[in-house]
C-alpha cells in the first residue's frame, strides 16, 4: 500500500507542468509584505512580469540569479519627483529614469508642487508612446492651472475663468490625475487665497 502511494505521488510531480521563465533569481530573502522578516524564495519573470514566487522545482529559466545574502522586494515609490523631463526626453539614456532604477525605484509620481501640465489626458498619451523605464502617476499643477487661464497676474480669478479651472480640474481628474499639487509658495500660485477650509480654497484658486 505504501509503495503505490509513493509512486502515485511520484507520478503526478512528473506529470506536473514545468514554468519555463525568463528569468529566475534564487537564494534571495524576498519581501511579499506578508512577512516582515523576508522568507528565502525563488521569484521566476518572463516578459517582465513575475509569474511564480515560492520553490524553484519545476522552475526552468534561461538566466539564473543567485541572490544569496540579498533582498527581494518590489519596487520604491517616489511620492515627489519632477522627473517629468527626463521621462518625456528623445534621450533613451534619461527617458530610461536610469538614476531612479538602480535605486530600486520603479515608480514616480509629478506633477508636484503646483507644476503639473493641466491637460492630463495629453500629457498621459504622450507617455504611451515613449519607452519610459518607470511608470509615473500625475498631479495636476494648482500654478500650472492659473497660468494657463489667468496669465501670471497677482489677482483673484473672474467667475468665468474659476469656472474654467474648476471644469479642467475636472476633467483631468476624469483623465487619471491623481490630485491637484500646490505649491503656493511659488508664482502664481502664491496669488490665491488660500485657506484652511475647503470651500475657500475651492474659490481661491
């Protein structure tokens, strides 16, 4: 009875199917945020998505990295970068965001400090189209916004143009904006009036 166990259990591990990978990193203490400490895992890629975290058998891959002594773990995230720039550069070698990438940076966010594009939705497909090396969420810019409607005037806005900005917040909050960035420390935006309630800054802008 026994030996038909073990060789039923033999049976299926060899008909299991095999993951065939790009790539698999070993050895390493990987952080799943189910574990604080870590655990030593395999983590198999193929096409640039991890498919398989946990035992390397049945793992076949035609790179293999030993990560003994090192940690695994997903991408940082920086809330406050304006490496819009480099991201949008005809230059691969700054489009890349290579100084954010080795330092295990895989996504930024811009539009910070009131200096966001308004048109959200043109600046996004105009990302689509380049080969940038991290992703990037958007702000739209709260200076950048009354530049675009009032000019750099040290005034409060008409009706009409409050209107105007209200509608193209509006709307690029619709295109995926995260938020509306301020920087009233800086020209123009240090033209509002800004207060702690909402509804005052809601007029203020």
């Amino acid at each position: 009875m026994k030996i038909a166990v073990l060789l039923s259990a033999f049976l299926l591990a060899s008909c299991a199917s095999v993951i065939q990978a790009d790539t698999l990193i070993i050895n390493g203490t990987v952080f799943t945020g189910e574990d604080s400490d870590g655990s030593v895992l395999s983590v198999a890629i193929k096409d640039d998505r991890i498919i398989h975290v946990g035992s390397q058998i049945g793992v076949k891959a035609t790179r293999i990295i030993d990560a003994r002594g090192l940690y695994v773990m997903p991408g940082f995230i920086d809330p406050h970068t304006h490496s819009l720039s480099d991201l949008t550069s005809d230059d691969p070698t700054r489009s890349r965001n290579d100084n954010y990438l080795f330092q295990g940076v895989t996504s930024v966010v811009n539009g910070n400090d009131g200096f966001g594009e308004p048109d959200i939705g043109a600046q996004l497909k105009t990302l689509d189209t380049l080969n940038i090396g991290t992703n990037t969420a958007l702000f739209i810019g709260h200076g950048a916004l009354r530049q675009s409607v009032i000019g750099g005037e040290d005034r409060a806005p008409t009706e009409a143009e409050m209107a105007a900005m209200i509608g193209a917040v509006s709307k690029g909050m619709d295109d995926g904006a995260l938020g509306l960035s301020t920087g009233l420390f800086y020209a123009p935006g240090s033209f509002s009036k800004h207060r702690r309630s909402n509804r005052t800054c809601a007029r203020g802008i």
